[in-house]
C-alpha cells in the first residue's frame, strides 16, 4: 500500500471498477433526474428514470481513464455554465507559466462549483487541470467519494479524533501536497474549512501551517516552503449565490443556538450550487507569493491582500450596501472616516454602472429587489450583509485603493 493510497484521487487502472459501479447505482440515477428534469421527474418518474438510464449507460461505457472522465466534466460544466450563468470571465492566467505547477488557494463560497470553475477557466485556457482538496466529511457517501476522486480530488481527513491521529493525517496531507507538486501537477485548496456564510473571505492561518510540515520535517525554512509551493491567491465572484438562502438559515441558527448541521444539508447546497442561477461570475488569479514570509499569519494576511484586492464587484453588493445603510448597526465596527469614504466609493461604483447602462442597472436593481424581497423578512439581514461585505472588505479603512472596478 502506497503512502497516500487512502486519500489520493483514482488512477487510470482503477477507472474501469468505478463506473461499473456507477451504472448501477440508483441515487446517481435520481440526482441525474433531478437535475436534468426537475419539473417531468415529479409526474413521469418512469419516464425520466428510463431516460437517465440510457444516456447514463451510453456515456459511461465510453470513461476508460481519468481523462476521459474530464473531458465528460468539460462538457457538464459548459453546459452549466451557459445554464445557469449570465456570463463567465476570467483574468491573470496569462501572467502564469504553463510550464510550472502552482498551489492554487482561493476564496471559498461554493463546495462543488469553486474548483469546477477553477478547473473551467483553465480547461479553456488550454492548461493541466488541478487536483482538489475535498473534506472527507462529504465523501461520507460512496456515491459522492467514487464521483470526486475519479474527477482528481484527493481527501482532507477532517473526522479523525484525538491529537496524535490528527497530527498523523495534517503530516500525511502536507507530503502530498508537496509530492504533487513536484510531479509538477496544479492544485487547489480552499483559503478555509467551510464557506464564507457572510461574505467575508479571510484566509486560515492553519492552513499554511499544515503546508509547512512536511517543509519542517525536511529540515526547510518556513520561506523557502512558501516559495517551493507557488502559492497563487484565487478571488472567485459570483453575481447571485445559489445558496444564499441555506447560508441566512445557519447564520440566524448560529446566532440564535448552537448550530447543528442537518443530515443531507451539504448534499443539498451541492445540488443548488451547481443547478441553480449564479449571474455573472469572474475568477481572478493572482501573483506566486514569492516573498520571504516570517510566519503562517504573514502568508494569510499576504493571500487574503489579493483575494480581496482582485474581488470583483457587481451590482448585487452595491445594492446590498445601499440597502444596509438605514440598518445602522451593520456599520458599528466602522470609524466614521471609513464609513464616509465606503459610501463615497459605493456611489462612486453605482455612478459608473450607471453611466455604463442606466437601462441594466434599473433591471438589476428590480432584480435584486425581487431576490431579497421573495425571502422571509427575518433573514433578509443576513442576505443583504452577504452581498455588502465584500465591498466593505475590499474598501472600508483602505485609503490607497481605488475605485471599485466593474
């Protein structure tokens, strides 16, 4: 048995056992169903399942290896994309050398779309696809765990207990990383454990330190591990979040009583991420960190810096800002001085759409009204700090930035 052989993705020779398995396997039948015939499925179950059943026989007969599971990927995701999008652009993969492997680290506010579109910007740039970090606490389901290795993810063993076994699993996880990238293949990780619920992306400092174990126990300065990985800070913006409204629902929990996550309650934020409207959506890829970095908070605070500098910003966060403003206590935290320039920037940004399209920002602004205004009144604070934060992030207190790009 290999070192990593329990949490590594599939390789080509264990593809073929995979999918045998998947042919017959009835909740893929059903989630298939559900996705592709969301409203036929409810009255004509029969029908919709002889149909998944058939296409799903069909393709599958055609996956031999990893790649050909990628490419099936490839077509799912374009097909999602122009689904459930209204547009998708990347940027700064140019400034990137095809030629070297980077740890790619980014904001984290879908589970399955995150690195999908990641590995869709780079799928169209014509680049190696990454491996993905994925929490073994959603592989807990054989049908998930055979779906996400076959597709090169590799598993986070977030469930151990005891501090020696999870010692064992950080040092495991560490030597993979960086075996991987020295065969020189990408990968991704999110900049925490679980979604920013509120908006708000900031980077785990426990993260760069598990990267940096295996660096330690090779006798490696923590800057020279750093500038080993090629760490590229990733800023992923969605215009509408599919699952905004899971997200209000544990944030009032959270707030009202200790929270408890329901069964299937990641299973059905997966489902919507992937199914459901999103607006525009823009990933930015950053600059390597190649600094010399003291400590893990350094390196955090170095990513969190370009995640929140590159962020894009839509209508949606303005609108949100601008109906915070009469909910005072949205803005306690801030000094007088920064409230004042973020509303200056806010206005600033809305002038610009405005001049750019009054027609566009008079439907967004309905649009959104619609949005927020379909959900129960006791969680539209919760929505609407969602889609302000980020640009309270990305300006409050911050004088040597710029107006907001749109």
């Amino acid at each position: 048995m290999s070192t990593f052989d329990d949490i590594r993705p599939y390789r080509d020779d264990e593809v073929p056992q995979v999918i045998s398995r998947l042919r017959h396997d009835e909740q893929l039948v059903r989630a298939i169903e559900h996705y592709k015939f969301p409203r036929l499925s409810k009255y004509c179950r029969s029908l919709t399942s002889f149909l998944v059943r058939r296409n799903l026989q069909h393709n599958l007969r055609r996956i031999n290896t990893i790649h050909d599971v990628q490419e099936m990927v490839a077509g799912f995701m374009i097909n999602t994309v122009r689904k459930t999008t209204s547009g998708f652009t990347y940027e700064g993969l140019d400034k990137l050398p095809k030629d070297r492997a980077f740890l790619f680290i980014s904001n984290h506010r879908d589970i399955a779309m995150d690195p999908a579109l990641v590995n869709f910007a780079l799928y169209q740039s014509g680049r190696e696809l990454v491996e993905i970090a994925i929490g073994d606490n959603l592989l807990s389901n054989p049908l998930v765990s055979d779906i996400m290795r076959l597709n090169r993810s590799f598993i986070v063993k977030r469930s151990v207990e005891g501090h020696k076994a999870k010692l064992q699993a950080l040092t495991q996880l560490s030597a993979y990383i960086d075996h991987t990238l020295s065969q020189n293949r990408a990968i991704w990780i999110a900049q925490r454990e679980g979604r920013a619920k509120n908006g708000l992306d900031k980077t785990d400092p426990a993260i760069i330190k598990m990267l940096n174990i295996y660096g330690r126990k090779q006798g490696m300065a923590f800057s020279e591990t750093i500038k080993r990985m090629n760490i590229v800070p990733v800023s992923i913006s969605y215009e509408y979040d599919p699952c905004d409204l899971l997200k209000a629902k544990e944030l009032q929990a959270r707030e009202q009583s200790e929270y408890v996550k329901g069964e299937g309650e990641d299973i059905a934020s997966i489902i919507r991420g992937i199914s459901c409207p999103k607006g525009r959506v823009h990933i930015a890829f950053g600059e390597p960190l190649q600094q010399d970095f003291e400590d893990a908070e350094e390196v955090a605070a170095a990513i969190d810096r370009q995640i929140t500098r590159n962020y894009k910003l839509f209508p949606s966060n303005i609108l949100a800002f601008e109906q915070l403003k009469t909910l005072s206590e949205s803005f306690a935290h801030l000094q007088e001085e920064s409230l004042h320039r973020l509303q200056e920037l806010a206005g600033q940004a809305r002038q610009a759409w405005d001049n750019l399209d009054r027609d566009e920002m008079g439907q967004k602004a309905s649009e959104f009204s619609d949005r927020v205004g379909g959900y129960p009144n006791l969680l539209q604070r919760y929505i609407l700090e969602m889609y302000a934060n980020p640009l309270i992030n990305k300006f409050a207190g911050a004088p040597g930035d710029s107006a907001p790009q749109t």
